[in-house]
C-alpha cells in the first residue's frame, strides 16, 4: 500500500504511516511523549519555550511543497513521523539478498543489527541539540537565531522518526531503547551519547555552524547509506530525513562562508595584507582566518572519526545483510555484492603510511568516508572562493586523514595536518599550531555578543545573501518572550 503524500492530524502525533488505525504503537508513542516534551525544556534551547519562532513544519512528503512556515513556540511545534512513499515493487539493491523484495518486517536473523544501527541513528539526534542549547542566548542575528532552532526541531523530529521504528517493529526491546535515548545526555560523566563527537561542547556560533558543516554532513552520508536498507521503513524514515538534512548543512556552509567573508571584508577596509598578522585581525573584531582553520581541523577530524574503523567487519555484515548500503548505491556499476572486489585504504605499515588493498566487503567504511571527504571538501572550496574573491592570500585545507584521529588506523600516532608522522613530543610543541587553544575559544567567546534587533548582525558575520522563505531583511524571525 502507497501511503499518501500529505500528513494526518488525527492523532497527537502528525504521521503519514496511519497511526490512528495503529493502537498499540500510538499508545507506546503517546505514553513516551511526555518524557520527550520533559526533556525537550530541560535540555532543548534554554531560555526561548515562549518565543514565537518562524519555523518550517513539515505538511507533506512530497518535495514540491513539503514544508509550510508560520510562527510556532517550540515546546508546540508539531514534531511528525513522517516517511517517504512507498516505491512499488521496490527491491533490495545489495547483499546477499540483492534482488529479492524489500522488507516490511523485521528479518529475525538481523533483528539486533538493526535495531543497533537505529539506536545510534536515533541518539545523535538529541545529542545535537542538547550540545547547542545554550547558543540562542548570544545570536549573532535574529535570522541565525531562527536557523539554529530550526535546526533543533528537526534534530527532535529525526529522533521521533526512530523512535517510531523502535517502538513499531522491536517490542518491549524497542520501548526500553526508546526510553534510552531520553536518558543519554551529551557530555554526562554516567550517561554519555554513543558517539564522541557528540559528547563535544558546541561553545560559540563557529563551533555550530562547524559542526551543522562537517558533522551534519556525515549525517547526511549514513542517512544515504541506511536508506538504501533493505528493510523498507528505515529506507523511507530515512529518504524524507535527508530532505530536512540538506538544511542544516546549508545552515553550517553558508555561516562559515559569512565569517570568512565579513573578516575579508574587514581586512580589505583596513588595508591589512597579511593573514597571519593575527592580532591586527583581531582588533578589528572579528575572526582571523588562521583560528577559522584550526576549528576546521577540529571539526573534521572529530567528524572523520564518526565513521568508524577503516576495516570493518560490522559495516561488511551490514552490507552483507541488506541492511546499510553505501552512499548512492543504485549509481555505483559494480555487482553490488563485492564478493571478489577489492578497494583501496590507507594503512598504518610499520610507522609509514601506505595506500593497500582490502576486501571491498571490508574496506565499506572507508568508502563511505571518502565519499564524504570529497563532499565536504567541496565546501571548503567555496569557502576559498570567497577569500579568493577578495584578495586575501591564504587557502583553507582539509587536513590529512591521519591528522588528530582517535579511532581506526591512526589513532596510535601523530602528524601534522599534511600527513607526517611525528613524535608524542613533536605533537606536545606544535599542536596548538593546528587546533584551537584556550586563547583563541576565549577571543572567540568575547565576540559572542547577542544582536537581536530585526535586520542587524554582530560585527564578526556578513548577512545572508537573502532571507528565509524570501523573507525581507528586517523581518522578525523570532519574536522573543521570556521563558
């Protein structure tokens, strides 16, 4: 059956996968609700329950008109389950099934590798918000206020979306799980998020729109590979996920474009010359391009780092199962079995590092992460087009992938951010080179100064291009009210 485009209001929780004619699973929701909302005011954006924020909900799947924009205070943003339509006839596109008819249910043999993949899924969802709940209180903009939240509802609504696969299809399993994802908490000593990354603080607006860049971004390449699953819920949750998605890295690219922009500007207005002369930057408040590529290089490694072990036999019995493919799967020419294929990766070969063949079957994760280098590196680029444009003599580079990792191949050593092996002391001498030091989160955090009037914005980032939902450049994104 074909569900319909536009999503039912019938039940306290908008869906378009007939919750209303589904009592089991709507009361399993409506009973976790309560706790969700809880945790939505103790740890989603502080300060903000009653301001009227301009927010786009989602109203339908279908991508010519699938978002509406209207005033909504976040606590009653109509979070939605909402998946892609069903592809009729729809097959598995790999592994050992290839071929075979997607899965409506869970397959008993791969009922744990699922709901595995589902709860990490589902759990960098609210680490992501609780990590930037502080930052509505020093926006740079209204407008950038207006995008940040945005981005948290929709984190909420991607935790919703795999809560509903949680408590549909795996049970009382299911529901603990569920009730998990609300006990986690990004940074907790007890409780922590699954992944690193998201354990991370988010201190200033850089930070975000770094993160929204480089960490969202590798959102985007495991929501490209889980919705080529052959268990066709998680495909469809995740298909209409990567819609809201592409937003958030929008939010990442373009903010750090704006920065980069608004501290050319200013060092053309000065006449300063010189990139590196870093306290004559300064003075002018904002921030120099050489502390923009060290956060670069933060975010990055921390982002690489989320795709887990070079080698991997998880992510090759994954594939195996039919369970989570690689990015753009149907566009890959190959048998989409990899039973003879190799693939090449880099090693870590007797302290050199070398480029070696592997399993294709093995080598997934590396796939998939060079795949998303190439993604991001091509943001990168477009930041450099701006620093070009303006006559400013200094690239940004992604740095090398053996550069400051913690897991995989590399985690035992140190180099430099172009790939040379150097000593424990050598990193000790020269590592604030290349990540940020105390000094410079402190300069950054003084520039955190909130602007909030319509149509203004801080002194260290350019304005858009253009509005949200063409909207004016003065127009109140958000109407604030104290909580």
């Amino acid at each position: 059956m074909t569900n319909l485009m536009n999503v039912s209001y019938d039940t306290q929780i908008p869906n378009n996968v007939g919750l209303s004619s589904d009592k089991r699973v709507l009361k399993a929701l409506e009973k976790w609700h309560p706790g969700y909302i809880n945790w939505w005011k103790d740890l989603g954006p502080n300060g903000f329950h009653e301001s009227q924020v301009y927010l786009r909900t989602a109203v339908s799947v279908d991508p010519k008109g699938w978002a509406k924009f209207d005033y909504v205070k976040m606590p009653e943003y109509r979070w939605g389950i909402l998946l892609a339509p069903q592809v009729e006839d729809r097959r598995i596109p790999f592994g050992e099934h290839l071929g075979e008819p997607v899965w409506q249910e869970v397959p008993g043999e791969y009922r744990a590798m699922l709901r595995r993949l589902i709860v990490i899924q589902g759990d960098t969802e609210p680490a992501s918000v609780e990590q930037q709940r502080f930052l509505g209180a020093t926006a740079p903009s209204l407008y950038d206020m207006r995008n940040l939240f945005q981005v948290n509802v929709e984190e909420g609504r991607h935790l919703w979306a795999m809560v509903y696969l949680l408590q549909k299809y795996f049970g009382r399993d299911g529901r603990e799980e569920a009730n998990e994802l609300l006990r986690r908490q990004s940074g907790s000593d007890e409780a922590p998020r699954m992944l690193g990354a998201f354990n991370e603080e988010t201190p200033d607006w850089l930070s975000f729109f770094m993160f929204a860049c480089f960490t969202d971004r590798d959102g985007k390449m495991q929501l490209e590979s889980l919705a080529q699953s052959g268990f066709d819920p998680l495909s469809r949750t995740c298909r209409f996920m990567i819609t809201e998605e592409a937003h958030h890295m929008f939010v990442g690219e373009t903010g750090v474009g704006r920065v980069i922009r608004c501290t050319c500007e200013a060092m053309k207005e000065a006449g300063i010359t010189d990139p590196y002369d870093i306290n004559a930057v300064r003075e002018l408040g904002v921030i120099d391009l050489p502390t923009i590529q060290k956060k670069l290089n933060l975010h990055y490694t921390l982002s690489l780092d989320l795709f887990g072990s070079e080698v991997s036999t998880n992510a090759a019995n994954a594939f195996n199962a039919g369970i989570k493919g690689r990015f753009r799967e149907t566009k890959i020419d190959d048998d989409h079995q990899l039973k003879n294929s190799t693939y090449p990766i880099m090693r870590l070969r007797d302290g050199v590092i070398v480029n070696e063949d592997v399993p294709a079957l093995s080598g997934i994760n590396m796939r998939l992460r060079d795949d998303y280098v190439r993604d991001a590196s091509g943001g990168v680029r477009r930041w450099n087009a701006i620093i070009e444009k303006l006559g400013i003599e200094l690239e940004l580079k992604v740095p090398h992938q053996a550069f400051h990792r913690q897991i995989g191949e590399f985690s035992a050593v140190h180099t430099t951010p172009e790939g040379l092996i150097i000593s424990d002391d050598q990193w000790k001498d020269r590592q604030l080179e290349w990540l940020p030091s105390k000094e410079d989160g402190e300069y950054i955090k003084s520039l955190m100064k909130p602007e909030l009037e319509p149509g203004k914005y801080a002194g260290w980032i350019a304005p858009p291009r253009m509005g949200i939902d063409n909207k004016p450049g003065d127009f109140e994104y958000v109407q604030i009210q104290d909580s």
